[in-house]
C-alpha cells in the first residue's frame, strides 16, 4: 500500500472533460473562463466580482501582491521564518528585505503580533496560514497596525474566528491582499494557478495591470477608458500605463478550477476527518502534533518527533511506501540561500528549528481510501515500538 504525497489521477473525468471541450474551443489563453473563475472566488469570500486576481501560479499571486505594494529599497517586510520561499522571494526582487521572525511550532505560524521585529523601516506583514493551519486568530490580525498581506496558497476554505459567535471569517480577506494557490496538491488544483484576492477595486485594477505586462487592457471600464482619452497618440490595444510581467492564467486552467469548485467542500471536510484520526492516533510521548485551529483544512499532516529520530521515521515510512517531505522550507534562514539574499532575522528563531529538525509531513487529501487512512498509524506505531 502506498500513501502518496499528491493522488495519483489529481484530475477526474468531468475535468478532464471540461479542459478538453476549451481546447477545442480555440479560446485557451486568458479570458471568459478566467472571468469567471474570479468572479466565483471573489464572491465565495463575501467580495465583490472584480476583487480577485486569477494568475499562473501562487508564487505569482505572492509577486503580484508584494509589487503592489510599492516598496521603497530597504523597506522591510515581516514573514514566518518557516514557509515557503516565494512568499520572500518577491520581497528581495522589489528590493526589499525580509525580516524573518519565529513560530510556535505547537501550530506552525506566527505565535503573536511580531511586535519584536517592528523597525522604522518596516513597511508590512505577510502571514501565512502553513498546512492549512489559519495563521492566527482574529484579536491578532486585527492587532497588526502595518498592511497586511496573507499567504493562503495551503488554506483554500480556512476561516478564523469564533464558531460559538456564529462568527467564520474565511482567511484571505484579513488583509489588504490574500493570496491562494491552485498547485496539484493543494485543495483544488487547475494544475498550476494562482489568486489573489483584493480588498481595494484600485488595488485589483493595479493587479491586473502587472500581470498582464503592463497593459491597461484589462482595467475596468472606466480606469480603461480614463487611460485611452489622455493618450489619445498610443493605440489603445498597446497601451502600456505601468511595469508589469506575464502571469496570467489560461482559460484551461480556470476551467478546470470551475469544475472543481462546487467539490472543495466535501474535500475539506474529507481532510478534516483524516487529520482529527491520525491526530488522535498519534503517541503524545513520542510526538508533538500540531494544535489544529477550529477552522483548519489540513493541507498534510505533519509529524513533529520529540526525540532525535526523525531520519529514522524518514526511512522507515518511505520504506513503507509513505512519501515524506520537510515541513516547507523548515528554517529558512539555515537555508544557503539566504547567505544571498539581503535579510533580517527578529530574535531567536527556536521554534522554526524544532520544526526544521523535528518535523516532516506526509500527503494527506480526500482522495485517499480508508485503507490508506487506516494504514498510517499502523506504521507509524510499528516504528514507535521499534524506539
């Protein structure tokens, strides 16, 4: 038996179908399916039609946010230190510096409001939700006096909040810009994709206007029209109003994230249930899980090791067909890269190496069978008897 990190068909027929029939169509680069894949997303998150921003990847999604911004050089931009790089990466190309501050390894995220790593340079914070984990409670995104940026590319449907209040605000819509990723494995999948979600018009209008090479086709109507009647010289099909790249999205992929769409609920419940069995199945003595807020969506489920034996659970679960992985990027400031990379570290970093030397993860998503569910604390314990 095998428990692999992403299903082995990640696509059913129905999409598969759906792709197909725009293939066909001869309409596949950006344009009626992208349309309304972001209308769908926007209004699922209580926003209006025009506020998300379908893109190639949600590395792009991170790059489109951080541009947005405007980032003077040295400008500083707060982060978890355990995430994934292209969360930092757009902050270094914008030129500015990332300031990496700890998380409770209890909970993978930022334990509180980074108050220790403010400087007069600091210009934002950019959560993020890691494994599916929303990143903080309410009071604290609330608390954060800087624009906030959220990296939910592992939280699609997670919410912070309180049940018992009748009060679930879905993650991504704290902040000034939530950004979201539609990789293979993660909660839906259009193959490779990306969103951000805006909660300014102008700020959407702006997005649309970097993705797309800098061109003010794609602004709302009358920003569109403003631009064309003060450059009356320029033809308007080649009306370059900003900087910009190329991430736009395919009319492939948004119609494969439409087929899925109407399914993310049940998935997310699908993973909840995984997550609450091998939690509940795990040796509190041997290891440390991860305290799951009430509006998780496991993205995978991590094994945190309370003993120096990880490399050992490495291999046996491998050996037993259970893929594996780091939990992200662990401590990215041990990364070697960074010795590159202008950067600031904020305080001691102790719970991203407890993560970096303890933990791991392995696939968890609703296509797995109960058998496969049944399977992995069945492993796990034959290792945990062998310590």
């Amino acid at each position: 038996m095998r428990i692999p990190l992403i299903p082995e068909q990640p696509l059913a027929p129905d999409e598969i179908e759906a792709a197909v029939a725009v293939l066909r169509s001869g309409r596949v680069t950006q344009g009626e399916k992208v349309a309304e894949f972001e209308r769908v997303f926007a209004e699922a998150h209580g926003y209006p039609a025009d506020r998300a921003v379908f893109c190639n990847s949600g590395s792009s999604a991170n790059l489109l946010a951080v541009s947005a911004l405007d980032l003077k050089p040295g400008e500083e931009v707060i982060v978890p230190a355990v995430t994934w790089p292209t969360q930092v990466w757009p902050i270094v190309q914008c030129g500015g510096v990332p300031v990496l501050v700890d998380v409770d390894p209890e909970t993978a995220n930022m334990a509180g409001p980074p108050t220790e790593a403010v400087s007069d340079q600091t210009a934002a914070v950019f959560l993020a939700h890691i494994l599916g984990n929303p990143s903080a409670t309410v009071e604290l995104m609330n608390a954060i006096r800087f624009p906030l940026l959220e990296d939910c590319c592992e939280a699609l449907e997670c919410w912070a909040g309180w049940p018992d209040r009748g009060q679930q605000i879905k993650v991504g819509t704290f902040g000034r810009f939530g950004t979201f990723s539609f990789y293979l494995s993660h909660h839906l999948t259009t193959i490779e994709g990306g969103m951000v979600l805006c909660r300014d018009a102008q700020d959407a209008d702006r997005l649309r206007v970097i993705r797309n090479h800098g061109l003010s086709r794609h602004l709302s109507s009358p920003a569109r029209l403003d631009a064309e009647r003060a450059h009356p010289d320029i033809n308007p099909r080649f009306l370059f109003v900003g900087m910009g790249y190329n991430v736009r999205g395919t009319e492939v992929a948004a119609t494969i994230g439409l087929a899925q769409w109407p399914k993310r609920e049940a998935w997310a419940l699908r993973r909840r249930e995984i997550a609450a069995f091998w939690t509940a199945s795990l040796d509190d003595a041997i290891f440390a899980p991860i305290r799951w807020a009430a509006g998780a969506v496991p993205f995978a489920f991590p094994l945190v090791c309370r003993g120096d034996f990880k490399t050992r659970l490495v291999a046996h679960l491998e050996a037993a067909g259970i893929e594996t992985r780091p939990i992200l990027a662990g401590n990215l400031a041990r990364q070697p890269v960074m010795q590159k990379v202008k950067h600031r570290i904020a305080g001691p970093l102790t719970g991203a190496d407890i993560l970096h030397d303890r933990g791991l993860y392995v696939g968890l998503h609703p296509g797995l069978s109960d058998d496969q569910v049944e399977y992995l604390p069945e492993v796990v314990k034959g290792f945990t008897c062998s310590l």
